[in-house]
C-alpha cells in the first residue's frame, strides 16, 4: 500500500464518522469511480494528481 493509499484510507475514516458509510465501501467507490471516468478518457495520472481526485470523489459520494 502506497502513502498516497494509507492517506485516502485515512480521509475515508474521517468522512464516515458523520455518515452510514465504511471507510472500506468508500475508497471502493471513489476507486470504481475513478476507473468508470479513466476508460472514456483513459488518462494518464502522476499519483499527486490521482489521489486528489479520489479524494474528490470520496468527498461527493460521503
């Protein structure tokens, strides 16, 4: 697991505490959401750039 992993998992943590999500199910879904939007596209993310977008995510499906 990367930095940049432990840390979303870290974010998820702190968004499911108001909310009925996991942390688990929500990096699942900011991942899924993530791979959904790459294949119409398919770009090519450095990992800063990544993971800011997943955290993106995880914030609007929280």
């Amino acid at each position: 697991m990367s930095d940049f992993d432990r840390q979303l998992h870290r974010d998820a943590v702190e968004l499911c505490q108001t909310g009925p999500a996991t942390p688990d199910k929500l990096v699942a879904l900011a991942h899924a959401g993530l791979k959904a939007w790459a294949r119409v596209g398919n770009p090519k993310l450095p990992p800063e750039k990544r993971y800011a977008l997943l955290q993106e995510i995880m914030r609007y499906c929280a």
